[in-house]
C-alpha cells in the first residue's frame, strides 16, 4: 500500500473510534493500533477499510469498558473532546456524516453501553448490513438488531432538536460572543432560549461550575462574569473554528514561553434562540490543539 492509502484507513479508523470514544486522544492510539495490526497481516486483505472498521470498533468498545470507571467518577458535566477537523475522506463523506461527529449525539451516545453504541453506530452511521454488525461486535444479528433498536429508541428520547442552518448559527454565536464581552446582560437574554443550559467541562482541573447551568438569567450572568474575568487575567486571542462540524470559539491565553489553549465553546440553536451552551475546559482535553 502506498502511504496515502495507509494514512486514508488510518484517517477512517480515528473516525470510528473517535464516534466511538468521544476522545481525540483515544481515537488516535486506537487507529494507530489498527494500523499496526494491519501491517502485520501476513494474508492479504481483500477489503482493507472493512477491516479496519473491524478492528478500531472491538478495540474502542474494550477502552470504554476499561474507562467505564473511571467516566463515572468524573468531575462535572462530561463533554467530548473537541475536534476541529472532520476526519473523513473528502467532501461528500464529511456532509453525509458530520451529524454524527456534533457533541450532542456524542454526549447521548456516552449514556449507551459500549456494545450498543458500537452497534448504531455501524447500522446508523457507517451503514452496514446487521450480517456485518453482528460479525463485528461478535453477536447474533438478531442479537445486533435489538442492540440498534434499543440504542435509537435511546436516542430518540434524549436528543434534542436544533436548527441545522449554518449562517444562523453563525451569526447568533457572534452576537453571543459580542454581548458577552460587553457585559450586556439584557441583550444575552434575548439570544438564549428561557430554558437553555450551560454545561462546562472542567473534569476537576480548571474553574468550571460542577453542575449545568439552567435558565437565560444564569447563563447570561455567568458568561459575562467570565468575561470579566478573562480581562483580569491576561491577554486572549480569539478564534472562530468549526468545532465537531458547527461553529465555534477557540480561546488561547498568553502564558510565559508561549500560548495554550484555554477554552472552547460551541452553542446550539432551536427557533432561532440558543438552546445550549458548551465550555471545553479541562486541559486534558485540549491539549491536542
């Protein structure tokens, strides 16, 4: 194979274990894996990517096996690690499969036990027969069509809704952001939706609040005070990235000997309001970037 065939399964892979794990990091030791098997298969493989598909799945549901521990006693609300770049290969698999990279299916699929995460997402997601499901996750087909069914209906009853538009949600992050930095409470209010929430990941190693935050008035007041904050501590740079296929808000702080990455933000929109609000704050979780 030729290294950009081996760095497109190896792209592919990261892409099934990161939907799988929710963990830049993770994904990225499991495709390296993968890759690593592979190079070590004496028979040649008649369908590489299938193959691959096979093998980042089963070593994803063993990490989140092993992790389960260890995401129960987490501090705070769990997001997923930010990804600012979609790993499939070209144009038309990123529009197709996008959804499926966005935090708020993430963090339902983190309520799934491993297997049936696994299952939905090959059947739902990659669009495999139930015969490659169950020979996959090493189950009946009838077994892997009761693990989808159960996942969907899941699914179905804990996942919001949110306006898809592109620009709108652009431009309401925009005026989110503006607001929030000039202190203007009232005109915060006006852009979240009366129920919306904030959740900030923190995971016990940078100033985040320990529970969601739920109203217009909270919200809005918390984000200004942040803001303020900020400005107390240092110099930010901002930056407007996609983040999991929406838009959103990098935020690096100058620090002796360089910069890090402090913070990044994502929002989601329902009839026109912001419905949601994500901090990524946990250092951990940013390092990659």
């Amino acid at each position: 194979m030729t290294e950009e065939e081996l760095e497109a399964l190896r792209r592919h892979a990261f892409g099934v274990a990161y939907r799988m794990l929710g963990s830049v990091t993770e994904a990225e030791d499991v495709a390296q894996e993968a890759l690593l098997r592979l190079a070590q298969q004496e028979a040649s493989i008649d369908e590489p990517a299938a193959w691959m598909t096979t093998v980042a799945t089963r070593l994803s549901i063993n990490v989140l096996r092993s992790a389960r521990v260890r995401r129960e006693a987490y501090v705070g609300p769990w997001l997923p690690e930010p990804l600012l770049e979609d790993p499939e290969p070209g144009p038309a698999s990123r529009a197709e499969l996008s959804d499926s990279l966005s935090q708020a299916l993430l963090v339902v699929l983190e309520r799934l036990s491993p297997v049936e995460r696994a299952a939905y997402l090959l059947r739902d997601v990659f669009g495999y027969e139930y015969s490659e499901v169950a020979r996959i996750i090493e189950r009946t087909e009838a077994n892997s069509r009761q693990l989808v069914t159960r996942a969907r209906k899941h699914i179905e009853a804990s996942r919001p809704r949110f306006d898809a538009d592109e620009e709108v949600l652009q431009a309401l992050l925009e005026r989110f952001l503006a607001a929030a930095e000039e202190g203007d409470v009232e005109a915060l209010e006006e852009l979240l939706a009366e129920d919306v929430v904030l959740y900030a990941d923190g995971g016990g190693k940078a100033i985040a609040p320990a529970v969601p935050l739920p109203g217009a008035a909270l919200v809005a007041q918390f984000v200004v005070s942040v803001a303020r904050m900020r400005r107390a501590l240092g110099e930010f740079e901002p930056r407007m990235v996609t983040v999991n296929g929406q838009p959103g808000r990098l935020l690096r702080v100058r620090v002796p000997g360089g910069d890090r990455v402090w913070e990044v933000l994502t929002v989601e929109v329902a009839d026109g309001r912001i419905q949601t609000v994500r901090l990524v704050r946990n250092p951990d979780k940013l390092a990659h970037l």
